[in-house]
C-alpha cells in the first residue's frame, strides 16, 4: 500500500498568500498526513498561520495553492456545494467557542448537522444523537436548552454534534481555550478516548502545551511553515 494511502488527511505542499494590503506569503509549502485514529496536534505562536491552515484543511478556504486529500481522494478545486456536502458528511468541527443554538436544546442542537444530511429519518437521527450524549456522559441533559447548561457541558455537546454524522475527522480550534483547567482536562480525555477506543482522526490547534503534549504527535509551525513534528 502507498504511504499516502493510509492516510484519512493529507495535504501537499500547501501554500497560501494573503493579497491586501500587500502580497504576503502566509503558508510555505505544507505537507503532513494523518492517519486513522491519530490524534495531532498543531501549535505555534499567534500569527504563524495555524489557524489559517486549519481553514483550508476543513475546505472552508479554497483559495491556495497546493492539493488537499481526504481518504485519498483529491478535494482540492472541487465545487462550493461540493465541498460543502464534504464538510457536513466527513469534517466535524470543535470550536473555541461551541456556536450552539441558545434557543434549541440540546438533544436539537446535536441532531441539527445530520437533519442537514437527510440520510437517515427523524427517529433513527434523534436515536443517534442521544447514543452521542450518552456516550459523552451528558444524555441527562437533552432536554435542556443550550442557554441553560455550563460551559464544560456546551463543549461536550459541540463534540457530539461534531460526532453525529460519523465523520472522517474531528478538527478543534483551540477547543480547550475557553475552558477552566478541569474542564479542559475532561475534553482532552473524551478526544483521547474517541481516538483510542472509536480509531476517530483528529487534528486540533491549540496554545496549550500541557494538551498537545498528550497527543500523538505535535506539529510545530514558525512563520508559515513546519518547524518540526515531535511524536
């Protein structure tokens, strides 16, 4: 098997300008792959494009240079509805902040992406969503709405709704940032385990070192590029 085959993410030679103000080269020639179950983590200081690679890597930026895969097919330069069906079917994202509907409960906030998808019916996407909060150890709370819940909580359910179309890939912004120290650590271990015992890719960006030093490999950037990859 190629090596590249192996891979659920890969990016090649990925390069990136910003054009206004000035011509500004943001990412120089980025290539990694993930493989399944693998949990990465990205770091690097503020400004060194983590974020904006992140952006591209979850096609929500289209305009670089460079191809990207997705379980070895090539999605670079497919078409905005294309891509969008990409995301909402094999990305699923966690946030800094959980972007949930105040007014919806949980339980409706979790069914929301796959109602979007329309593969399974009304009952068989409400059954899954409960088997995600349980599995996350909040079912208790699906009746609640989102508004009345703690932050530790809204971010587990952003990771059940990130889980509930059984995606490729978990991709996090910084998903810890907005959380106390206990908080942080139970998120840490849901993705740990999800990695571990359900063999989900992950790929989060992160500052926090006490976080990416847990995963399986860290990918450090400096001005752009990789600097290095630690295992």
């Amino acid at each position: 098997m190629n090596k590249s085959d192996s891979y659920v993410l890969e990016a090649r030679k990925i390069n990136k300008y910003f054009r206004e103000p000035v011509l500004y080269h943001v990412l120089k020639d980025i290539s990694f792959g993930i493989k399944k179950g693998e949990f990465v983590s990205i770091m690097g200081k503020s400004g060194c494009g983590k974020s904006t690679l992140l952006y591209i890597l979850s096609t929500m930026d289209t305009d670089y240079e460079g191809e990207l895969m997705l379980n070895g097919v090539k999605i670079s330069g497919k078409s905005n509805k294309e891509l969008s069906a990409i995301r909402n079917e094999q990305i699923g994202f966690v946030f800094q902040f959980h972007y949930l509907l105040a007014e919806f409960t949980v339980l409706e906030n979790v069914m929301l992406p796959a109602k979007k998808l329309g593969r399974k019916s009304l009952h068989e996407i409400r059954e899954d969503a409960l088997n995600k909060l349980e599995l996350l150890d909040i079912k208790n709370l699906a009746d609640k709405l989102a508004s009345r819940i703690s932050g530790g909580e809204k971010q587990r359910v952003a990771i059940a709704r990130a889980l509930i179309n059984e995606p490729a890939i978990i991709m996090g912004d910084e998903p810890t940032g907005n959380l106390d120290s206990k908080n942080a650590e139970n998120v840490f271990d849901i993705l740990k385990q999800l990695s571990v015992d359900k063999g989900m890719s992950l790929l989060i960006v992160t500052h926090d070192l006490d976080f990416a030093e847990k995963t399986d490999r860290i990918i450090e950037m400096t001005d752009g590029r990789i600097h290095g990859i630690s295992e």
